[in-house]
C-alpha cells in the first residue's frame, strides 16, 4: 500500500511538473505572439485615405461625347482626367469605384425612354451600390465664348458637406493650377442631388478657350489637375473627421 502511495506521489509530482511546463510554453507562446501582432504594420494605417470609399464618376462617354471642339472630347478627357484620379486616390488607401473605366455609356440593358434619364439612374445605382464616403464628377466646361476659362467645382444646394468637399477641392485648383479664379458653387446637377453622400462635380476647364483647350489636351497638365481634385479630398476628410472638427 505505502509503495503504491509511494509510486503515485512520485507520478503526481512528474504530472504536475509537466502540466507547469505546459503552462509556461502556452504563456511564452501567449507573450511572442501579441508582441508579433503589435510589431505587424495594420492594413494601410498612415496612408491618409485608408478606410474611405469615393465614386468617381467620368462624365458622358460611349454615344454621349460630351462637349467637344475639333478632336478633344469632353467624354476622353473626363476619363482620362478620371483614370489618373484613381490611381492616386487608390494609392492615398482609398477603396475607389468608377462609375466607368472605358468609353462607355451606362445603357446597360436596351430600355424604353430617353437615354440620358437611364445612363443617369444607372450611374446612380452604381453610386449607391458601392456605399461611398463622397462622390466626385469629373466633367469638361464649354461656352459660347472663347474667353471663358477656369476650372470650377459645383457642389449641391444645401448639402455643407458637399460644400466643404468642393471648396477645397476649388482652392487646390487654384492653388496648384493656378489658372482659375472660380469660384466653388451650388449647381443642380442629377447625381449631387440624388447621390446621398457629399459629392462635387469638377468642371476641369472650358474645352472653348483654346489656351485650355490646348493644356486640357496635355497629359501633365491633367496630372496637376487630378492631384489637385485628390489633395482637395484629403483635406475635406482631414477636416470633416478630425476630433477638432464640428
Ligand atoms: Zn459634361
């Protein structure tokens, strides 16, 4: 009886000394594994649109060439000025949707009634599919008068949000372009109105001056002005979310 007492204290202690054993491996494990975590970078933290969703929408394109002067085209140049919004947004973190990304118009299926009306409700659709944070439009000016010039942004009546998003973006263009002395406005405009998140439409410039005409055609010049749409939309998350903001 002793030496079954005997062998089962000796087997007790062997099992305690294994099961603390155990315990200091979970807690070693439990202590490399949160400081491996702490050290792992968090998707996209430090890029100033991380999180924030934004439609850009291209205006016209496929049967509705916009406004156009001899071989410019307002439907490729929103597109082009778009494309190159995308790619900055994206690398600012932002998830990005495009309401196109070709020449195409939003007829998607053949449909009764007017064909603008529908191309509109189905870039709407798109827009509230993808639940954005903003909207922005990019589209080209034209005039009756060669004089006119200037890049301006329109914004929904009523909307302080939207008007936020398109007086900075307006002071950017003017600040990098430094060509346009345009005000931002109110404009009622289909997809502001309906949009239901803050959104501008972006009048890059009126293809009927042809000084604008000429740098609308130029591939850096469209760079200029979609980095100053892009740093125009920091500046309105900057100042919507941060904890001094309201
Ligand atoms: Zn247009």
């Amino acid at each position: 009886m002793r030496v079954v007492l005997l062998l089962s204290s000796a087997t007790g202690k062997r099992i305690c000394t294994i099961l603390l054993g155990m315990l200091l491996i979970l807690v070693i494990i439990f202590f490399l594994h949160r400081e491996l975590a702490d050290n792992q970078p968090a998707v996209q933290t430090g890029l100033p649109l991380s999180g924030r969703g934004i439609v850009i929408d291209p205006g016209h394109g496929g049967y509705d060439p916009g406004v156009f002067r001899r071989s410019l085209t307002e439907k490729n140049l929103n597109l082009a000025i778009s494309l190159v919004l995308r790619d900055y947004l994206q690398g600012g973190g932002a998830r990005v949707i495009m309401t196109r990304e070709t020449d195409r118009d939003l007829l998607v299926l053949p449909a009764a009634g007017p064909r603008k009306r529908l191309d509109m409700k189905n870039r709407l659709a798109i827009i509230r599919a993808a639940n954005p944070d903003l909207l922005v439009s990019i589209h080209v000016n034209a005039s009756p008068s060669p004089l006119w010039s200037g890049a301006q942004v329109f914004h929904k009546r009523n909307c302080a949000h939207g008007h936020k998003l398109a007086l900075l973006i307006q002071e950017e263009l003017k600040r990098v372009l430094q060509n346009t002395n345009r005000p931002a406005q109110e404009g009622d405009f289909f997809l502001l109105n309906e949009a239901g998140v803050p959104a501008a439409l972006v009048e890059a410039g009126f293809i009927s001056n042809p000084e604008e005409a000429r740098l609308l055609a130029d591939e850096r010049y469209r760079s200029r002005l979609a980095w100053a749409v892009y740093l125009g939309i920091i500046r309105y998350f900057d100042s919507v979310y941060s904890p001094a903001a309201d």
